[in-house]
C-alpha cells in the first residue's frame, strides 16, 4: 500500500495546498486503501459509537440490536460504495464533481448536504468527546462535572479537531492509518472484556419507543444506514488523491462500501454491547452512563475514545465543509473557511447540550440527512454510469472560478434533470419521515410505522432521473466518444454565456478521464 508520507509532494507533516481545483496526476499516490481505513479509523470514535445506543434505548433487545445496526450498516454501504468513484475520475471533491450531473450550480446541493452533515456529525464528535473528557476526570480524580467544565470539556475537544482539520488532509489519513485503526481497535476490543461480566446475550429490551415491534427496529435501522450514507458527500476529499489509471472502479466500490460497513458496523456493535449492560437507573445520557457502568481500571480507555478518536473523527467533515465553502466564498480560503464552519459547529454543541432535548435533536438530524442525501446519491451514480465514468476536468470547475458556459452549464447552471428529480425525491422521503418527537410527516403511518423514508427517496429520485434521461436526452458534448451507455443524446451542446462563458469546448477527449489521453 502507497505511503502518504512517500508520495511526491505529499507530506503529513506540513499544511495541505491544495483546494478545490483538480490534483494533478503526479500527486495522486493514495489507493482504495486510503479510503477504506479512513472511513474504519475515523469511526472508532464516540460519535459512531452512540449510533449503536439508540437501538437499545429504542427497546430493543441485544439481538435485535444487533439485526438492526448490521441491516443498516449494509444498506448505507451499497449506498455509499459508488462515492468512492467520483474522486479518481474528476480529480476534486464530490460536491464539486455532482456538478457534472446537477449542473455547476447544482452542485451547491451537494455542497449544502455536505454541510448538514459535517454540522452534525462535528457537534456530535465535540459532545461526546467533552463528556468522555468531564465524566472521565470526575470518575479519577474528582474534579467537577458542572456545566462549566463540560463547557470547558468541549472548547478543549474543538479546538483539537479545527487544528487537523486546518492542517489539511494528508494529516488525517495519517492519523486515521498509523495511529486511530490500531489503537482504538485495542482499546474497544479492551472494552468488550472490560464490560463482560454484566452482559446478557438475553438483554431483552424495553418498551418500544414507536410502540410495536417492527416500526421501533426499522427505525433503529435507519439511523444506522443514515450514519454511513452521510460519509456521501466526503469521500472524494481523499479519493482524488487517487489515479483513475491505476485501480478499478470495483476496487473502489469494495473500499468504500467495505470501509463504511465495517468502520460504523462495528463501533455500532460495540456501542449497543456496552449500553445493555447500563443499570435501569440510568441517567439517559450516553457517556455519563458509560462513565459510571464501567470498572474503575478502564475509564481511561473512555476518555482516549473520547479525546483522539473523537478528534479524528471531528475532521473528517470539518476538513471537507472548510473546503468545498472555500470553494464558494475564494476570499475565505481554506483555513479561514475551516474556522468559521468550526465555530457554527460548536455553536450547535452548546445548544444542543445546554438548550434542545440533544438526543431527540440527533435522531432527527439522522433522518433528515439520509432522506436527502439518498436521492443525491442514487442521482449521481446513475449519472455516472450514463455518462460510462466519463467527466472534463475543466468545466466542472466553472462556477468555482466565477464563470458561466461549458459543458456542464445546462440551464443557467442547473441540470433540471438531476434538480428535477432529487428534489420531489426528497419531499416524498420528509413526507414519509417519523423522528419524534421532533417531527413526524403525515404519510409516516402508511406502512404501519414503518419507515419507508429514505427508500421512497432513494427509488423515487432514480426512477424520475432515468425517465428524464430518456425523455429529455442530455447535450452530447457532455459524453465520451461511445456516447452515452442507454438511450441517446441531444445535438445540442450546453448553452453558453456570450460574455462570461469558458472557452470553447476542446474536442472529445482532450481533458476526459477515462477513455483517452491527457493533454
């Protein structure tokens, strides 16, 4: 496997240059690799780790905890696999490779769900790694748990996760390879000895959060597939580092699927373990709980959960938000964008901490970020095999130099095809969502309870993509000489700006990735 620290011009020890534009082929030394044991180091963090609590304060029992995290861990791994093609191909970041399928200003929805997520997950990762930090210290050494030093707890854990997020990318492989995957992987396999002796494989469960059986599980379900789906839009950060002439598309897929299966499945896993070991008389907060359930010898490894997993983990999003915003706002920069995301995120943090009912407020937010992203997703992977894996560098990168025209254009920047139908998609899904008590859409019923969300999202936006295909061909500029892979294209090509456009579209085949020379 290629070491980042060998690689040309690729160095973990000094600040990242690159930004959004395209890395060029002489510094794309990562393999799928990189991308699977990013995706399994930065997730053996507390952050994920919850994920696999909320089946078992659902009411479920230990095996139907376990059923629910591994169909949902399954699931958000065949969603998410084909994001792990888009980097090599384009040379940038997801969002900004979307553009080819939403238009170059269509690429602002993924850019959006992007932010949603590193939001979340960001003030997530502060949270819990500031109440392993208080909770540890108060267990050990008796120092307050007030919430002033929890206040404190997460300013610590914050600044941490901005300082490698700024640092750039090659920092977090690193950190995420050598030293989260072998460490973290100890220190739970620690854990699972640590808390064996209150353990009952027979840990029947509770009440059930929705009532019956079914709606509670499939629920616990998708907030699981929600966590890995999520990772959607951050994958093509260390993907482009990545040649497209070197590793296959199904090498790809394997990694990115593999990694987003295993990396969440099994903190998941460890997290319902662990919480069905909590005594009745819990206070209803993750780590607190865990802190006070858990031997004396291994709190310890509790706070290292909390203080370099969770800080890894933190900048994943931070780092892919800070950006693909640099990108939108070029006066920001990456640093600076960095920082002002990393200030909305712990804003969320002290709310949701010291304002909102947090766990009602991450169940929502888990929901509501897979119902749009799915769609989004299921959208640009059909695109991408329309279009047979076929992209032009420089035109996905017209509406980050502030230009208007090529290929990607459209209609005023917007592929109504793709906008067309991630957005009904996306509706139906919010119509059919249940996150109670935050929120419950009027069709959430409709099965019974069962949470038919992000499924009627995911087929909706792809069957009204392929119908908009075959009815409203594509320009033909936007494919590779085969054309495209079903149907037929348009004569026309992309409508241009007269005054602002990009040069003329060089022929077929002069800038595209996968079928043909590179000037």
């Amino acid at each position: 496997m290629p070491s980042e620290s060998s690689a040309a011009g690729i160095s973990a020890a000094t600040m990242e240059q690159r930004g959004i534009d395209t890395i060029p082929d002489s510094e794309r030394h990562y393999s799928p690799w990189h991308i699977f044991w990013v995706l399994v180091g930065s997730d053996l963090a507390f952050s994920v780790i919850v994920i696999g609590w909320f089946p078992i304060i659902f009411g479920l029992s230990w095996w139907s905890a376990v059923t629910a995290i591994v169909a949902g861990c399954a699931v958000g791994g065949l969603v998410l696999a084909p994001m792990g093609l888009f980097g090599p191909r384009t040379g940038t970041n997801n969002a900004v490779s979307s553009g080819a399928h939403f238009g170059v200003a269509g690429r602002l929805i993924g850019t959006g769900i992007g932010l949603f997520s590193a939001f979340g997950f960001c003030a997530i990762t502060i949270w819990t790694g500031g109440d392993a930090l208080v909770s540890g210290a108060n267990r050990l050494l008796g120092t307050p748990s007030s919430d002033v030093a929890r206040g404190v707890g997460y300013a610590c854990i914050a600044a941490v996760v901005i300082f490698i997020a700024i640092r750039g990318i090659h920092l977090l492989v690193s950190v995420q390879q050598r030293v989260m995957a072998p460490l973290m992987g100890v220190v739970l396999l620690v854990g699972v000895v640590a808390f064996a002796g209150d353990f009952d494989s027979g840990y029947a469960g509770g009440e059930y959060l929705l009532g019956t059986f079914w709606p509670t599980w499939t629920l616990a379900a998708l907030i699981n597939a929600s966590t890995v789906i999520s990772y959607g839009p951050f994958v093509g950060d260390w993907a482009r580092y990545i040649s497209p002439d070197r590793y296959r598309p199904r090498q790809l897929m394997l990694a990115t699927g593999l990694g987003g299966f295993i990396g969440m499945g099994l903190p998941a896993l460890w997290g319902a373990y662990v919480a069905s070991t909590f005594p009745a008389d819990q206070t209803g907060v993750f780590v607190p709980d865990l802190v006070a359930a858990s031997p004396g010898w291994y709190v310890l490894g509790i706070v290292a959960i909390g203080l370099v997993a969770g800080c890894a983990q933190g900048a994943v999003g931070l780092y892919g938000t800070g950006l693909d915003t640099s990108s939108l706002i070029p006066r920001l920069a990456r640093v600076r964008a960095t920082l002002a995301i990393g200030a909305v995120a712990v804003a969320f943090v002290f709310l949701g901490n010291f304002a909102w009912n947090a766990q009602a407020t991450v169940s929502a937010f888990l929901i509501m970020l897979v119902v749009v992203a799915t769609p989004w997703m299921v959208i640009n992977a059909i695109g991408y095999w329309w279009r047979r894996g076929i992209y032009y560098h420089d035109d996905l990168q017209v509406f980050t130099r502030g230009q208007r025209g090529g290929r990607y254009w459209f209609t005023a920047g917007l592929n109504l095809r793709a906008v067309g139908a991630w957005a009904p998609a996306s509706v139906i899904g919010v119509l059919f969502s249940a996150a109670p008590p935050v929120y419950t859409g009027p069709w959430a019923n409709a099965a019974d309870g069962i949470d038919l969300s992000f499924l009627s999202a995911g087929v909706v936006g792809g069957v009204l993509y392929l119908a908009f295909l075959w009815l409203f061909p594509e320009p033909a500029a936007v494919f590779g000489p085969d054309g495209p892979a079903q149907g037929r294209s348009a004569d026309a090509v992309a409508p241009t700006a007269a005054a602002d456009a990009v040069a003329a579209p060089a022929p077929v085949g002069t800038e595209m990735v996968g079928r043909a020379e590179q000037p």
